[in-house]
C-alpha cells in the first residue's frame, strides 16, 4: 500500500455507482490490494457488462439494486458523483456515519506526482484545462489532463510518473467528497448558481468548490476571484493567495491559463502563441457552419445559466436566434434575463425547461417547441444574414439527450440536413 494513505482508513470498500469513474475506481482499487464491492441502483447493458467484467477481475458486484447490507459492512465508501445526497442510500450513508470519499481523493492517495493542478468553477473549466495542457506541453512538460473532463484520474494513475504534470477538471460534486485532497494549485474560476437540483443551497455548493484549496500550504498556490471571495468567503488555505487578474484582450480563461503558466515557470511567449492558435473546444462556443451571412454555433456543453450568459456576451446587440432549454438544476433563469433583452431577436425554448424560461423571460417573447428539430427550423426562418444561430441551452441534458455530446450532434446533423434541402 501507499504510504500516502490516510491513517484509519480500511481494507474493506464499496463503490457506489458503475459509471467510468466507478467502474475504473473498482479495478484500481482491486489492484492495489483492497476488498471491493461495487454497486448501481441501475440496470443497462452497459452495467451488466461491466458487474459481469469485474467478476472476472475477482470483485463482487451487482445492478439494479442496492444490497444495503453489504455497504454498511464496509470500512469506506467511494460514491460516484451520480448519487445526490437526497437519494435513499446516501441518506443511509449519513445515518451510518460511514466515511465517503469521491474518486479523486482516492486517487490523490497513490499519484506519484506532485506537481497536480486542479481547476474548478461554474463555467469554463474544460475550456482552462486545454488550455493548460497545451501550455505546459508546448513547454516540454510531460503532462497527463483528467478528471471531471471524461477520464477519471484513478484510470490514468499508471501513466504519470513522479515528474508529470496533472491536469485536472474537478466538480463540486467530486470536491464535495474530498478531505485530504491537495493540489499545488488550485484554480476557483467562478462562482454561480448551478447544481441545485444535487445540492440543497447555493452555499453548500459554494463551500464544495472552496475545498479545492481547504488542505493547501504555503508552498502553493491558490488562484480565485475577488468577488467570489466577498460572496462566499472566506478562502480556506494557507496558500500564496492570488486573485485571479486580466490584461488587456483576455479573457477570464485565458488570464487563469496564463497565471497557472507563471508559476509552472513557463515563458511568456508560449501562452501567447497558444491563445492565438486556440480553436476552441467542440460543443463549446463552436462555430460549425456559415450560411448565405448567418452563424450556426453550438454550445451545447452551456449547462447552466451563467454559461447561457457568457455565449451571449460574445455576440453583437440584438443579433442572436437562440434555442436553449432542457433539464433544469438551478431555481431560476433570471440571471440571463439582461444580457438576452440586450442581445437576442428571438428565443426559442425546449425541453423541461420550456414553461419556467416561458415565464420568467415572458417580456422577451419566447417561443417554445416541442422538438430540437422543430426549434431548428423556426430558427432559421427568423434568422437573416448576420444573425448568429446560437444552441446554448443552460440545461443538462438528460430529459431529451443521452448527455451533452449528444445533444450538440444531433443539433449539428439537424441543421446540416435542414441547410442541405434548403
């Protein structure tokens, strides 16, 4: 065992839920000595195939139910970031008063390196995270990018070596479940209201985001917004505290890719020539079509409504067609109201989200369809040359859509199709 285990922690664990981080969390736990069990309340293809491959890797598990039991035997829990703290067997977990962790502080006990930077925040975290990535590589760095971003750190243990740079995305949801966890630095990009379908106040998400820097030593670093800070403060650490400032031109991702950078003691020139050929990530702000003078851009991975915001912010006055909707996670839209009074022509709402945005922006004049397809072609019949098609939809997916990715394609195929036969 690794001798970065924290004291009293036990052979015996559950892992609750079987999606990438669970399922991965078993298999590295497995090998690293532990007594596994895992478990999901769910039933798919894709589970039983792996409670059947985990079987084969000599871990007992199970789908489609819960065997309470067996998790309360259990010295530790390792609870996927899937399971909210409303459900029946996170409410156990309280009464039980049984230690729960999230996959990336298991992970952070075996990481060979060090040199670990964590960004967390409401919007932009992907888009940081690249640019960090492309950053430290092009400054010759070994660098291994994990996390919340779609590979779980606990899978890619193997590949970092004492001298690699760790990169990671990191959620609320993730850091919610974090007590030793400890980056070198630590990024807070923003702050606001998301998630609240999962946490039961806006400060307890907040409070989630600060642990990023709760274990921090002056030898770190600690990045974050002022007014963050004045909002839901104090900043937990004994880090080198620095708010996170702008030059001229940059953007808020960008002025944090460039700080983390400086301390990573990397030349000024190379964020420079990264920020320049940057092309953005896909179903992030991508521009994917132009058309007889208008924009087509999807934004799909805008799952919140300060992302909706920020889409919006990047355009012209009273130039955007906007399709937006979904599942809601937050109370209220009405933070988007102001910039989409400034800067949309036409809002078109689907999804759960349709009669709350139909409500509260009801001064706007939304319209609401029933299908991504039909919102598609209503947009284009209101769009002229220079307006901007924009699918923000400030939403997760799951009432329509397997996940974000899937929403973006299918909203690209559409309007490929319908631009085809036009």
């Amino acid at each position: 065992m690794n001798n970065s285990i924290p004291s009293g922690i036990g052979q015996k664990v559950t892992v609750l839920g079987l999606g990438e981080s669970g399922y991965l969390s078993a298999l590295e736990l497995k090998r690293l000595g532990f007594d596994v069990f895992a478990t999901d309340k769910s039933d798919t293809q894709v589970l039983r195939e792996r409670v059947i491959a985990l079987g084969q890797k000599g871990i007992q598990a199970e789908c489609g139910k819960h065997s309470f039991g067996r998790v309360e035997s259990a010295d530790w829990v390792l609870i996927s970031p899937g399971i909210p703290p409303h459900s029946e067997i996170y409410q156990a977990l309280l009464k039980w008063k049984k230690p729960v962790y999230s996959e990336i502080e298991a992970a952070s006990w075996f990481c060979s390196s060090e040199k670990i930077i964590a960004v967390t925040g409401s919007c932009g975290k992907t888009t940081t995270v690249t640019l960090i990535k492309q950053i430290l590589e092009m400054a010759g760095k070994h660098v291994v990018l994990c996390g919340n971003i779609g590979n779980p750190w606990i899978g890619e243990l193997e590949k970092i070596k004492p001298d690699s740079w760790v990169v990671l995305e990191v959620s609320s949801f993730q850091l919610k479940h974090c007590r030793f966890f400890k980056p070198h630095i630590g990024v807070l990009l923003n702050i606001h209201a998301n998630h609240l379908d999962w946490h039961p106040t806006l400060q307890d998400y907040a409070n989630s985001k600060l642990k990023i820097f709760q274990n921090m030593t002056p030898s770190d670093w600690a990045l974050f917004q002022e007014e963050d800070e004045k909002n839901y403060g104090p900043i937990p650490s004994h880090a080198q505290k620095h708010y996170l400032h702008f030059d001229s031109n940059e953007s808020l991702l960008e002025s944090a890719a460039r700080q983390v950078s400086e301390i990573s003691d990397v030349s000024v020139e190379i964020p420079r020539r990264i920020f320049h050929s940057f092309q953005g990530l896909e179903h992030r702000l991508e521009k994917f079509l132009e058309k007889d003078g208008i924009q087509f851009v999807n934004d799909s991975k805008s799952t919140a409504p300060a992302s909706l915001s920020y889409a919006l912010s990047r355009y012209p006055d009273k130039s955007i067609v906007l399709i937006t909707g979904g599942r809601v996670k937050t109370p209220s839209f009405m933070e988007c109201f102001p910039t989409l009074k400034q800067k949309a022509k036409k809002i078109i709402v689907i999804g759960e989200a349709r009669e709350l945005m139909l409500r509260e922006w009801k001064e706007l004049n939304p319209v609401p369809a029933e299908t991504l397809e039909q919102a598609c072609q209503m947009s284009m019949k209101a769009a002229v040359s220079g307006d901007v098609i924009l699918f923000s939809p400030a939403c997760s997916s799951f009432d329509m859509f397997k996940s974000y990715v899937d929403r973006g394609n299918q909203f690209k195929q559409i309007i490929l199709s319908l631009n085809a036969i036009r």
